[in-house]
C-alpha cells in the first residue's frame, strides 16, 4: 500500500491518502495536547502504543458486529482504515462520574452512574467541543434521525463490548469518546479507542491508567500506557 498526500493532520494523528481513494493511512504520533491545545507535551512511545491498542479494540469490535474503519495494522505506527465523511459530534459514554462531567456537575469523581450517561459534543475544537442535544444536531444537519439512531445503538454497544473486555483484564472503563462517519452509505466506527480518548482505571486500586495522567501531572504517564497495552493484547 503506498503512502500518498497528507491529508489531514490532528493533535495526535496523521492521515495520508492511499493509491486507492477509499482506503486511508493513519499514523499514530507521540504528541499528547490537553485543555484545548493549551498543554503539549510528548508521551514516549504512546503512538505505537496506541496503534496497537485500537487495532486490537477495533478488531474485537468488528468481529461482535459492530462496524469500524479498520482495515489491518501496517507498521508500529500505522493502520490501513476506510476513508470516512466523519459525523462532527462526539458520543461520549459516562459509566462512572469523571471529569468534564464531575466538574459540570459538581459530583464527586467515582460515583458509578446506572443507567450509563450518552452525551454528544460538537466537534469543534476552537468553541471547545460544547455538549449538544439531539435537536442540535438534526437542527445543524449534522446528521439524519436514523444515522443517529445507529450511532447511539452502537455507542451503547461498544460500551458493554468494552467494559467486559476491560473487566477481563482487571480495568475498569470509566468514559469514552467515539467518533463515527460514513462509508458508502453505512455508519461506521472512526477515530481510535486508546488510553487517549478512555478513562481507564486499575480495577483493584483505582489508579489511572490514561491520559489523565498527563492532564493532571501524575507521572508514571509512557508506563500508563505500556502496562494498557500489555493487559489488552494479554
Ligand atoms: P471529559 O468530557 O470528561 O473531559 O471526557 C470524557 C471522555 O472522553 C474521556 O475519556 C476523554 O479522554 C474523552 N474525550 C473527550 N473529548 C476528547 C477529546 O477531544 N480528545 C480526546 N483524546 N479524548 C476526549
């Protein structure tokens, strides 16, 4: 597969076009942002770690019946995906109470949340990715009635897919964030599923095992990542 264009490059991805148009490479990068592009820094290893990780979620995902963009693994860093028109909101699933939601809230980081929390986020970077609403979304014409349908289907999906998985390897999935697109008329799952864009926490001791450990100063961030890594391909 050759490497075409850069088409596109984020806080922590690059995507290159392929010589064929409907195929993509993402690659994987170590650059970590927080707090809206206010806090940079590098994380060691974190874009092999990563890559690996979502190809394994990806696959797992893709073989329970739930649709994704990946196509197979081509290096350390990279992954061969379908070209996505991605859907600009972010579905957000809360299984216990953190972050953006402690602080918007004022709940104490922790608390089990039952029925699982489903929000959407505008996918806009410089407004600071504000919560949205159904009605927003189909009043913006972001997206149809039914490709939200599906999209939330699949949310709550991967979210019991997931947290057994991770329950398998003594983690507990806090939150997440999902992004999807569209792919010759279908939904399909984009993005990554890393310790990015999860919360994950050591079952037995609560310890955070993810990007929380670079917004809030914690340490121990590339070994976070490592130990991840080795529990989802243990
Ligand atoms: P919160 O809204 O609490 O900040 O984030 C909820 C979950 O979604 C967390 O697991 C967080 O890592 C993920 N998340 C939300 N927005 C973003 C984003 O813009 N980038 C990344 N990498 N993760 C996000």
């Amino acid at each position: 597969m050759k490497k075409g264009k850069l088409i596109y490059e984020g806080k922590a991805k690059r995507v290159y076009e392929t010589d064929n148009p409907d195929l993509l490479i993402q690659e994987f990068k170590d650059d970590a942002t927080a707090f809206d592009a206010k806090k940079r820094g590098t994380i060691k290893n974190k874009g092999v770690c990563n890559n690996e990780i979502s190809a394994r979620l990806f696959g797992l995902l893709d073989c329970r019946g739930v649709p994704t963009h990946f196509v197979k693994l081509l290096s350390a860093r990279e992954m061969l995906v379908k070209r996505l028109e991605i859907v600009p909101v972010e579905v957000t699933i809360r299984n216990v109470v953190a972050g953006g939601m402690a602080r918007m809230f004022g709940l104490e980081e922790g608390t089990t949340l039952c029925p699982p929390v489903l929000e959407y986020h505008y996918k806009n970077d410089a407004l600071g990715d504000p919560l949205m609403n159904e009605y927003h979304i189909f009043a913006l014409k972001l997206a149809e009635e039914r490709e939200l349908k599906t999209i939330a289907k699949y949310s709550f999906e991967i979210n019991r897919i997931l947290s057994k998985f991770f329950d398998e390897r003594n983690l507990k999935l806090i939150d997440f964030k999902l992004e999807f697109g569209r792919h010759r008329g279908k939904i399909l799952l984009g993005d990554e599923i890393s310790p990015d864009t999860c919360r994950l926490w050591d079952k037995a001791t609560n310890k955070k095992l993810d990007k929380d450990r670079f917004r809030r100063d914690l340490g121990n961030i590339e070994e976070a990542y490592q130990e991840v890594l080795h529990r989802v391909l243990g």
